[in-house]
C-alpha cells in the first residue's frame, strides 16, 4: 500500500485528499497545511489522517512514498524539487512552476531521479475530453480547421498570476492533448482591468502544426460560468461544453451549404441547421479519482498522460502568451528546448 | 408617395421589396436584376411591380424618388453613384463598398448632393441591439470592460469579399453604435481554409477608447450558427442571443466572487452561478421594416442611424482587420478622415 | 387554374390567403369578411384580390371551384353546406364544426356530393410530426408505451369554446395520424378560472387500443408558451418540441436502466442520462403551403391526409373529454358511427 | 453529542452516513445492513464506523438516541415501532409507510412517546422548494390556479411498490408544502408496461381546496429525467427545474393576453413571449445536510417541517390515487382520520 503526504488543504487539496483515500492501493497518511482551521477540519472529516503545519514532516516521513503539492503556484518548484531529492514521487498541481527555467529544471531533475513527476491536468482524465480525441483521431470530424474554446467566470482573482496563467493551463493542456501536437506560435491581447499589471481578460490565438488555429478566452469577469470548446472540422464539428452535466458534447454532421433565395421573413428564420445532431453518452466517473488512480499506476510503471514534459509544453505556451500580450499581439515563436524534442 | 426602385432580387432584396411595398408612404415601382428568372419570381409575387434586366431603367426614370441596392459589394460605389447624381437618395446594402476610398468618396458626394445616402446595418434596428444600447447607457452595466461576440455559420462562400467583410461589418456596427464610439486599433488573426487568399475564419480584437476591448470571432465553417454577444460591464453582464426567438437577452447581476472551500465534487458542482439572471420582453416587430420605414422618414428629414458616416467607420475597421490579419496579429491603428471627425 | 374563394380573413385567413396566392395552380379570386377594416389590409396586401362583406358572393360565384372556410367554429357547418351544395370543394378550418352530428351530417353530405372536404389539421403536414410517424411505424421506438403532450400559452380566450376545442383538436389529430388509430375512451379533469364554464386548464388522458395511453395538457392560462409531445416506446423515445426551430426532434437511446450505489452527492449529480441523443435535420418548408398544394391535389384526385373523417373522429373525441370532464374524471367510452368504421 | 444508528446501506443509507457524520453534534456509531459487501464499503469510508448485520444491535444499543431507517418501504413499519418502543427518535426514509393503517398507527405511538418521529421528503428542505413557497405566500404570483408537474425517469424499477409510491410522495409532499394545505379528492390513470400489476406510469389530478389543480406525471419508463413544476397563478407563473443547475426557478411575468393579426409565417414565429422572466439565485446547501440538521433541531425540541403527520398526509393521498387508478380515473375523495384534522 503506498503512502501519500499532501502538501496543501486549501481550494482544490481537499478533492485530491478525498479522492486518494478512497483508492483502494493507497493511504493518505499526513495532510500539512500553514492555517491551523483547515487542519481542523480536515481532521473532522478524516479522523485517522495525521496534519501538520510544518510540510517537512512529509517530506522527511521515510514511510511516505509520494507528495502531493496543492499549494500556490509559487511554491510549486521549490516543493516538488524537496521532494524529489527526498526520494518521493510527486504529483503537483498545475500548472507546473511559475517559470518556465524552474519548469525545464524539475523535469530534469525527476528524469534524472527517475521519480514519477505528474501534473494535475485533470481534463485530459475526463470522458469528455477522451471523446473530443478519440473523435480527432478517429477522423470522423475530418481534417481540423480551428479549435474555439471559452474560459470564463467571475473572479477568485488572484494575486500572482494572471488569468491566462489560472485558466489557460487547462485548455493548452486539453488541446495539447487532443490534437497530439503543440503550438508554434501565439498572438494574444489581453488587459488588467481590476488589478494593475495582472490581465484579467485574455483573447489567445495559438497556431498549431498544419495551419490549424486555437483560439482562447479566458476572463475572470464574467459573472456567467462557461466552459466550451468548439471543434470545426472538415466533415464535422463538435462542441464540448463543460457546464453541461447531462449534455457535454454536440456533434453536427455538416449539410448542403447553400441558402436557398427566401421571399419571407418567416422561411428565413427556418433556415438555420444544416445537420443532424448527435449527443454521445459519457461515462459519469469522476476525473479526479481516474486521475488520482493513474498517478499510482505510473508509480507502478505507466507512462504518465500529463507528466512533467506535458506540464513543461504548456508553461512554455503560457509563457509565449504573456509575451504577445506585452507586444499587444504580436505574434511570438514558441521555442522547445530539447529535451522535449 | 414615394417611388422606389430596387437594383438586386438575389439573396436579400426581395426582402427589401416586400417591406417597402407594405409602407404606407412608398410604393415599389420597378426593380432589376441580371436574371431573368429572378424577375419572374418577383413578378408573380408582385404582379404591379415593374420588373427590368437594366438597372438604367431605374437610374433615369424621373419618377423614382429613391433607389434600393441590394447587389454585389463590388458593384454598390458605381451604382450609389449613378443614382446619387441622378437625383435619387440611395439605400445601399452593407458594406457600403469595397474599398474605403470609395466609401470616403461616396459620402462625400451625398453630402454635397443633399441626398441621403444610407446603409442596411439591419442590427441597429432591432429591439434587441437597442435595448444592449439602453443598459449601456443608463448605467445599468456599469463601465463596460469588454465585448466578445460570435457570428459563425455554415458558408455561403462568397469568392469576391473574405468573411471579415461577410460577416463583421454587422459586429462593427453594432458595437460602434451601443458603444456610441469607434475602435482606434485592432489586432486580428484569420485563415483560409477553404479557398485561397480569402479567409473563412477570423479572430480579431478591436480597441476602443477607454480601455474597452471587442472581442470578434466569424466564420464561415461553423455547422452550427451562432450570434451571440456578450457584454461584460463593472456592475452586471449580458448576453446577446441573436438566435433565440424567446430569450434574446440575458441580464446576469454580478454576485459574490469568493469560492468557498469545498470537500466533495457535488458541492463544487453546485457553485456556478452568482446572482440572479433577467429576460427582458422584446418588441416582435421586423426590424426591416423599422429600417425601411426609417429610410423613408430619413428622405423626409431625420438623421440616418445607419448614414453613409457609419457605414464608412464601419468600412475603416474592416480594412484595418485585413491589415492585421496580413501582419499576423501585430497592432493596426485605424485613421479616421477629417470628414468623420 | 383553380379559383378559390375565401371566407374570413381575421386570425388565420390571411395566412391560407398568401400561401394559396403562391401556389402555382390555384388562384385566390375572392376573400370575404365582416369587417372592412379587415378587407382593406387584405385588398393592400395583394391589389388584385376582390373583397366583399358578403360571403354569399363567393358562394354563388360559379366560376369559384374551391372555398376555404377561416371563421369562427360556430359557422363552419352552415357555410360549409352551402359551399359544398353549391358544387364547391371546401377546405375548412378546424376544428370541423361544433358539433358532433353536425360533423357527421357534413361529412355524409361530401361524400355524397363528391368533393373534397378537408380540415385545416396543419400539423400532419409538418416535417416533425411526419418524422415522429416514421419513427413509429418503422419500429425505432418499439412498442408505443405512451404519449404525453403539453399544449399551453397565456390565453386568446375564446367565448363560444373551451381551451380543449381551441388546442386538443391539435393534440387529437396529430396522436391519430402517428399512431394511425383513434381513441376508445377518456379520462378528463378541467377547470373554469377565468370565464364560467368555458374551461381554461384541462388534463386529459386518452386511450388508444393496445394499452397505449395519451396524457394531454391544455391550458390558457401558462404565459410560456409550451408545445411539447413526448413519445415513450419500449426501445426508444423521442421529444418533439414544437417551439425549437432547431431541434424540434430528440431521439434518446434506452440505455442501462441501474442506478448505481453512491456515496457522494457529486456522483449522484453525473448519474442522470442513460444514452446517446440525436437530433434529426428536418425540412424547413411551410407546413401550411404544402397543406395548402394537397387541397389543390386532393381537387385533383388524391384521398385528404385530414379530410372530414379526421376531422370527424378528432370532433368525437373532444366532445368525449368534454363529457368526461362533467364527470370529474370518470372514464368515457368514444362510439365511432358506422361511416368511420 | 447526539449518537445514531442507520439502518440500510443500499441506496440511500450511505447519503445519509455521510451528512449525519458531517454535522457537529452527532455521530454515527452503527450502520447496519443484511449485505455483508456493503458494510465493507461503508467501512472502508469511514473506518471509525460500527458496522454489523443485525440491525437488533442498533435497536438495543442503549447509547443510540436516534435510529435511521434507509430500508425498503415496506420493512419501515416495523423498524420504526421496534425502534421508538426502545426510546429512540426515528427519522425514516419516505414514504412512511406502505400501508395507510401502519402510518396511523406509527405517527400515534410517535406522539404518545413524545419521540421526533421524521420522514425522509428532503425536498421541502431545498432552496428551490421553499423559494417557491415564499413565492406563493408572499402573493407574487397571485392565487394560485393550478400546478402542474412532471417527475419521470428511466426505471430503478421495484417490485413491491408501483412508481405512484415510489416517485409521488416526492410531489404530494412538495405540493403540500408549498400550498399549505391537502388535496380533498384524486382522479388518476396508470398502467403496467413492464411488470404485472405494478403501474409504471400514471397521470394523476389531485383537487385541493379553492379549486387549485394539481397535475402529476409520474414513470419508470422515459429514458429522459425530468422534474419539473409549474405553477400557475393569477399574476405570474414559474417554473421550477430541478434538474437543472443553474436556473432551478423560472419566473414569468403575466404579460398582455392579445395576440395581434399576422400576414406573414415570420411575424407569427416572433410572438411567442408575453412578459420579463426572471432567474433568482438560490443558495448551493446540500438539501440533505439542512435535513439531518433539522433531525437534530427537532430531537432538540423543534417541529419537524416533515414529522409523521407531513408523511401520513402524504400516505393518504398516495392510497387515494391506487384507489383511482383502479377506477379508471374515477374520482376518490380523500378522508382525514381526527388526529390530522
């Protein structure tokens, strides 16, 4: 049975706490978080998990065989590269680092080390998403033209990042993903209307191998949540939309493409589809305990689905971005280094 | 009464005839058309209406007090200008024309003809358009941050004019006009997928004065037709749902913004929204017929909300879209003449 | 060239006006009503349609073949008999008359006269509800368990009928044209809120032979405006929702029918679907211009899809929700006469 | 701090161990259940939890203070008279019982042991149901006409109760509730698809006093989940979607009742809404965590929203609508035995 630490009880530790202990190959044996009240109630719900304030008590439990770090962005590297050297594997949150040298250096490290670095890029864990690259692959959409994708909701501004670097790693990711690939170059604009310096909306073009075109909006201003992504392809298109519990992802078979002449108002309005549509069914599991459970097997060998190297590609696409957005949209090369050639 | 002809019984006009014939103030006396067929579906709808294969027929019958174009954009400066000197006031399909010296040109010839010259932005017509404009304006938004809109369908591939000039000149339009302002700069990236040299797919970004960024996307590969715009302001948001025939406008009150913790998925899943939403009750009426009625009205002394002045800015951010799109997404200032000043 | 005459030009005749005047081999020679008001719009609508007062004129114009009947129920049986005495063909709105041995009568007296007689039941010429038949008679859904249909707006309140003449002469016709069968008995539960006696609201359940049961709500009273039917088979079921102009038609796939055990609420949220979805493209003609080439086919020789006999077993069974309805609900056999046997 | 015993691990029990083990001043110390796999499983969750076969040692366990019935219906009966007859307070899954008789001989044991006695109808401690409520006693929507609701799925189903019992308790009890009052009469129709004798689909009108109508459809047999509630009244309506996540509650403004003359197919697509609608935010507590609560509130000297009284009225109705059903729809009044008076 293996035994996991986990750094960090805040917003998102809680789910990965719940969904560790419930797996059947591993035990949750210290929780540490700096606030003395999340302890506390991590304690009430899981009475026989030890917690701590000092997360040197995870890194230097000798019985601990892997780190989970759900804590800051800023902390990241440095945390997982203790780890590491402590001889655990490590699963962080994402995105990686905060920089894009910290990020190249920890991949090396973990390689180096060979310990199991993974990185919580829990949407390429969902049906969903497996669905929309499962549909590419497949070449039922045909060739893919553009990818169209919406990030937005109100707010948890944050106060050392920006929107691109809180919302963007999950669709970098997912498209990464998706399209087995990783962009070339990026034009974006993007403006802090809320707190000086740190945009808080994101318009992102990424350009893709084979003239394909990701475009990304991300914004923490919009009080109506959305999570949709649009996938138009040669023969088809799709549009996976997130929020939608019973209805995620659309299908529209393309159909004749002339508008006919129309002498009324009223025949006009009829004209609008073009298709028939089709709204597969997914499964319903739960992505953080697919996740979670991966993380044990790539312990036991697997090759993680989003392991440093993943996170490492979208530190780099993040990093392109937010250089565009300085050159008000100019486009930026993404250059990799080489150890993801 | 006044006297109509119309130039063009394609795709649109038989839609501008049919509600010019149903003013009060205006009677229909002649329309043209390069197709003989087309002629003879307009007859026998219309069995009073002239019908001609020569648009000269209409320029120089003394009878006609004002001429409808609804032909190609390529076409639409020689004809404004053949019946602006003619003596006729003009009502010119969008865009005004292809070129913006022309539209420069155009404008400066009904001017100093004392003719009104103006152009079927239909969208500043309708309630709902109107009704975005009032919650601007009344304050109920609060400072508007930014603008996203989509206008994306299925083709009508147009091998003359790319789909920036298809389909933006109604988002341009609209947003200069509920904004009551006009962009300075835009960034744009777009692709041609389909035929070459004339893009099917855009992004753009449009800056307008005090910070507020319009967010374009239009397409002519989207399967699924969409026209929607979202506009996020300091104190509430709307979106702008052009398809929907019930709930065209959602008004959605800005709530708390803090997440709180959370333990389980099921509660995570219940935190999406954060205020309450409103559906204002639109007028029903045909928006063409508004803007037909107005064109009338306009002859007779009012100002155009949709002049040969707006038709030109709206002609102004296009060409500035074309130009960022060749540069790959880099800043374009847009230069207003001093007849717009 | 068919000449046709029609009497009543209010709520719908101005309808079966224009799509008669389209047709190809019909021409609308006279239109009548009582109002001049009315007549007026009409003669400026189409200037070459004579109007008169008197419906009389129609009647024993010799050179009318046809005569389209858009009055109030209460007049159908009488104008219809003169029409069809004086050697026309009659379309009549629906429902066929007020009464049920009037029905009769009038049936008979076609028959016997050898002409058409057809009853405007539109919705058996739409694209849905032509798909929802095939989707039953091809076996897609399996054996028809039920049927559930609500059909409810805010008001139009009627003072000679009840909202179940008003609406459920839809509901009736469309549930025999699918099922290609006719109710044996009925359970109803109406009420009167608003005018005495003449009830508002009903909940109406119908049964068919082979156990299927027909569930209709009808109501005046719901400001939002619903016309939805539901149809339950053992392999399959659909939605028809009248009010999408875009996915009028959903066909949900019966998947596993075991909710399994869980342990969160979270879990409990993702359990709701049970199979694929799909959307069929249909059609977008005018439902009432292909109802309207029939009647001119039928003239021609064709058997009416809603000729008097629908009309006729439609009338029978509203008048057997009426007598249920007295009976608080008490169960009402349908006796079918000899001629629709 | 309070101790509890739950009885029945199936389907429900462990939604219940998870809430009562959330609140801070009980504890669960026992579950019981005959299946030996899901004491496993509830073990493996909460490792501090007693678990055993015989559900005899929770009765007997003299710490207990409150029993937990999460057991078939049928079996509730006896379990809560053991379990009240050994001084315990019982909070039992709905519906109360399976027999009318049973009920009044429980809610009476209950009262003369001065015991909380609790019935599981979470639904009237959800945010929708009591906005809803709120809706009706503050006058907002006027008097209310009629309610009309839908709550169908694809089967779970049972073989020792019919879907009447199995998913009405659910809307008689919300029903009850939000009125204040209880249906005087039932007229109801079902039928047995599936299994002999079980009806897996009715239609059912329940009379309550002012002549308020309310319409359920209940069924085992639609693959498509819904729960939804109308409430028509003199001044507004709304509808209350408790599938939904987002927008639970739809309220719609009572708009102008005249629908104008129309010539054209268009202008008739565009009529169809009559007034604002309105989307209030509702509060994102897990409903049952408030119930638990309030079990304990109770045991602690409040009146239970949902006491056995709530449940018998709800039993009584359920007996009426099978007595109906037999019938044929025929109308069943409801009797009140005195202790509900």
């Amino acid at each position: 049975m293996l035994k996991i630490g986990v750094i960090g009880c805040g917003y998102w530790g809680p789910n990965l706490i719940r969904n560790f202990i419930n797996l059947k190959d591993a035990q949750v044996k210290t929780a540490s978080d700096l606030s003395e009240n999340r302890l506390k109630h991590m304690n009430r719900l899981y009475p026989s998990l030890a917690v701590t304030v000092d997360y040197k008590d995870i890194i230097n439990d000798p019985e601990i065989d892997a780190v989970v770090i759900a804590t800051p962005v800023s902390t990241h590297y440095e945390l997982a590269v203790e780890a590491i050297k402590a001889g655990k594997h490590v699963f962080c949150e994402k995105p990686l680092t905060s920089k894009v040298d910290e990020g190249i250096k920890l991949v090396s490290l973990a390689d180096k080390a060979g310990k199991t670095l993974m990185v919580g890029h829990t949407f390429v864990y969902t049906a969903a998403v497996n669905k929309v690259r499962d549909l590419i692959k497949s070449g039922e959409l045909g060739d893919v033209y553009y990818i169209s994708t919406s990030r937005v909701n109100l707010g948890l501004f944050q106060d050392d990042i920006n929107v691109v670097w809180d919302l963007a790693p999950h669709d970098v990711s997912i498209m990464n993903y998706i399209l087995e690939s990783r962009p070339v170059s990026v034009s974006a604009v993007g403006y802090s209307y809320i707190q000086p310096k740190i945009q808080d909306v994101a318009f992102v073009t990424l350009r893709y191998p084979g003239s394909i075109l990701a475009n990304l909006q991300v914004s923490w201003l919009n009080p109506n949540k959305i999570r949709a992504t649009t996938v138009v392809g040669s023969r088809k298109m799709l549009v996976y939309d997130d929020i939608s519990s019973l209805e995620k992802i659309r299908i529209y078979d393309k159909g004749v493409d002339v508008i006919p002449h129309y002498d009324t108002f009223g025949e006009f309005q009829l004209s609008y589809r073009y298709g028939d549509i089709s709204i597969p069914k997914l499964d319903d599991a739960e992505p953080l305990k697919i996740e979670c459970q991966h993380f044990l097997d790539c312990i036991n060998g697997k090759t993680p689905r989003s392991g440093g190297k993943h996170g490492l590609e979208v530190l780099l696409a993040l990093d392109a971005i937010d250089r565009s957005m300085a050159a008000n949209g100019a486009e930026i090369k993404i250059e990799y280094p080489e150890s993801l050639a």
